[in-house]
C-alpha cells in the first residue's frame, strides 16, 4: 500500500517547496496578534464572569499596523499602489493606530478600575 504524501503529485514526482510571500506572512502575524487578544479575552471573562467593554478602539490597533505594514510591503514586492501612496497609506494608518491606541488603553482601565 503506498504511503500518502501530500507534496507528491499524481505521477510521483514531489511538487517543489515555495514559501509564502511577504504579504501573507504579515497577515499571518496579523492573525496570531488577534489569536491571542482572543484568549486573553476569553480567559478574563472565565476568570471574573464579567466581559470587558469599551474595548474597540484597543482591538483596532493591530488592523491598523498591520495595513500600513502590508501597503508597504505590497509596494516593495509588486511595485503597487506606488511609492507615495503606500507610505501615505502607512502614515495614516499608523496615526489613527497611534491616536486609538490610549483611547483604548483608558477604555481597558476603565474595566479594572472602580
């Protein structure tokens, strides 16, 4: 019986290794930064039985790093949307980052504080 390889094709010969690109790498690190958001969460609310409110602007952040961090990177690799619009791009999601950032760090307080 022969074994079952998932990077062998149909007439045995191995289909050849090609990593992902930049992109999706940074979406992947995109993905685990709300993976652990998520339990984090999660395991405070099995912890007290009570959710945290207010939280929106702090969940925003990672989305907003990682577009500016995928708009340049896009430009890097494939040449789009074109120098000045991917650093126009990255500035401005890195300041609505930087401006939701101790907006949701206050929300965050507001939850553990009286």
């Amino acid at each position: 019986m022969a074994e079952l390889d998932p990077n062998r094709r149909e007439d045995g010969e191995k289909k050849p290794f090609i990593p992902a690109s930049p992109v999706k790498r940074a979406l992947a690190w995109i993905g685990i930064v709300y993976m652990v958001i998520i339990v984090l969460l999660t395991t405070y609310i099995y912890a007290t039985g009570t959710p945290l409110t207010n939280l929106a602007p702090l969940l925003a952040v990672p989305a907003l790093v990682g577009l500016g961090i995928v708009g340049l990177i896009s430009w890097r690799t494939t040449g789009r949307p074109g120098k000045w619009a991917a650093i126009a791009l990255a500035a401005v999601c890195w300041a609505a980052a930087a401006y939701s950032l101790p907006r949701g760090i206050l929300g965050l307080l507001s939850n553990l504080g009286g």
